[in-house]
C-alpha cells in the first residue's frame, strides 16, 4: 500500500537488518546497499523517497554520500551516527541531513522518524501550487521548489526550504524553536532548540546572511527566528 522507496546504507549486517526489516515491516519498499559508492549509484538508478545512512562507512563516509545527494537531489536524509558528540550532529546536518539519529536507537523511534520526513515531503509536494513568496530581493518559489535571492537560484534542502518558506510566510510573526520543531518536523527532538539552530545558520549561510544582524531571519533571543517584516530597518 505504501508508495515510498527508502533507501538504507549501513555497513554492519546487522543493524542494516533490523532497520530495513522494521521499515519492510512498516510497509515501505525498503533497499539495503553497504557503502557509499554503492548509496550514490542506488540513489542515481532509485530514486528513493528517502536515505537512512550511517556515517561511519568504508571508504567514502556519510557525510560525503550525503553531500554528493544533496548537490543534485531533492532527496531527505535521515543520519544514523553511532556516536554521540555534538560535533557529529553538527556535522551531519551541515551537510544536508534533514535528522539524525544516535545508535543504539530504538526501532520504533527511527520509524516515527521516517513517517515524520516523509510526511514532510508530502506537505511540501501538496503545497506545490501555492503561490510564490517574495521578501526583499528573495522569492521562495514552492511550485517549482525554487529559491531566488535576486537572479541567483540558492540550493537548499527539503528541510531548509520549508523553514524558509514557513518563516517567510509570515513575516514579523515569531516563530518559537519548539514551534517550528512541531510544524515543520513533526515531532520533538532531545536536542531540540540547537537541531533548528544550525538548519537556521545553514539557511543563513546560504543567504550570505551571517552579519550581526540579518536581513532576512532575524533571531528572537532565547524564543526562536523571525522573517524581517518590509520596512523594518536592519
Ligand atoms: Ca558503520
């Protein structure tokens, strides 16, 4: 019943057992490949709905897979690192992971992870014929899964292009960490407040808007991120 590919990378046998059987079992299409070479070639060939990957794998690492995914593909990826620094976690969604998460991890966990992203993914395909956003010299496109600062077309993620749009939407209005962690995610993480920090630095990084004081999101310190309203002075 359930249309979604999912493809997962992971080089030991058995946790790539027990997760492709928990998502087979979940209803999904589910393909198993042991290393990064083999991800990309996968994610060519497939076209998955989603990428579960680990990031310590033989010869090329996660996060160089993920980043090869995200420089042509409009595809999540969900981390799966087995330690538990904060640099890791950093790391992986600077590249481009949508969410990570820390072994060992439950199963139900990471499938209530996956409903949550690919959840994501429908929301922003229904919101496809919604109309575009502009915001000073920015235009948020979701018809064509666009962003345009000026004439210059931005790369940004599924994740990065909803909170974008989200915020972008309704300027002025102060979205709260846990807010955007409900609406856009779908859930609450642990780690909560710092996972829409760095998508947001990411975002921002993307932008060139890493000044002082931005010119699109502003920080609301200690409650969450804000899109500038026209006019207000930066
Ligand atoms: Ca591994």
């Amino acid at each position: 019943m359930n249309p979604f590919d999912i493809l997962v990378v992971e080089d030991e046998e058995a946790i790539a057992e027990a997760v492709s059987a928990r998502l087979l079992n979940e209803g999904y299409r589910v393909r198993t490949v042991h290393d990064g070479l083999q991800a990309l070639q996968a994610v060519a060939q497939q076209r998955p709905d989603l990428v579960v990957l680990d990031l310590m794998l033989p010869g090329m690492d996660g996060l160089e897979v993920c980043r090869e995914i995200q420089k042509s593909d409009w595809i999540p990826v969900l981390m799966l690192t087995a330690r538990t620094d904060e640099a890791d976690k950093v790391a992986g969604l600077a590249v481009g992971a949508d969410d990570y998460m820390t072994k060992p991890f439950s199963l139900r966990e990471l499938a209530a992870r996956v409903r949550a992203i690919l959840r994501r993914m429908e929301r922003i395909q229904r919101g496809a014929g919604a109309e575009a956003v502009t915001r000073f010299d920015l235009t948020v496109d979701p018809a064509r899964r666009r962003v345009l600062q000026g004439e210059r077309e931005l790369a940004l993620t599924p994740l990065e292009f909803e909170i974008l749009l989200t915020l972008a939407r309704h300027p002025g209005v102060v979205f709260a960490r846990e807010q955007l962690m409900d609406r856009i995610w779908g859930y609450r993480d642990y780690a909560g407040g710092r996972v829409v920090d760095s998508h947001v630095a990411r975002i921002r990084r993307k932008l060139g808007d890493e000044a002082a004081e931005p010119r699109y999101i502003r920080t609301v310190h200690g409650v969450g991120y804000s899109f500038r309203e026209d006019g207000e002075a930066p």
